[in-house]
C-alpha cells in the first residue's frame, strides 16, 4: 500500500531536495537527513529535524497547521511551525521514547 502524504510534507521533501543541490551558506548548516524549523509564538527558535519524523502522523498534523496558517510562504524562509516550543519538544520527546522503546524491544535476548 503506498504512503501518502499531506501536501506540507510533500512541500518540505521538494523544498529539502532544492536547497541540497544548491551550494548555499544557508543549506551547509544543515546536515543532510534533516530539515530546519522555526517554533514558537513571538520569537522563534530554529531546530533541525530528521527526515524519519515526516513518517509519523503526530509531525504530519503540526505540518498541516503550518500549511494552514502560512501556505508555503514562510516567513523566515524555513518552515514555521505555529505551536509553543514546549508543546513542540513534548512531540519530540514522544519521538525518541518511541525510538527507544523500538530499538531496546528489536535488540531483546531472549533467555
């Protein structure tokens, strides 16, 4: 079954694989594999985000506020996502306790 993906995420892979072609000083801070977004309400913050988290549908919500709020004209020329940065870094920690619990049930000894 394919995976199908809202238009933000969709924008984000195109936009990701523009700026990787280009030799930018923009795009040299950023290690591929991730993506850069703003979070927060009045000053925001810039973090880099992995490739893997356009799978889950919790990141995919946050996208499509970010479509919803913005289009695809971002203010900072990143994607901006509308949500406080606490609320942002619960869903990233939610991400990586999924990874753990993931990583820690596949390397399992059975005895």
């Amino acid at each position: 079954m394919p995976v199908r993906f809202p238009s933000a995420v969709k924008h984000v892979l195109r936009r990701s694989a523009l700026t990787s072609s280009k030799k930018s000083s923009t795009c040299l801070d950023v290690p591929k594999g991730f993506f850069p977004v703003y979070v927060g309400e009045s000053q925001k913050k810039r973090f880099l985000v992995p490739l893997s988290f356009l799978n889950q549908p919790l990141f995919q919500g946050l996208l499509c506020k970010a479509e919803e709020e913005f289009g695809f004209d971002h203010p900072i020329g990143g994607v901006t996502i509308p949500c406080h940065e606490d609320v942002f870094m619960g869903v990233i920690f939610h991400f990586k306790m999924q990874l753990m619990l993931s990583y820690r049930d596949q390397n399992a000894v059975l005895i």
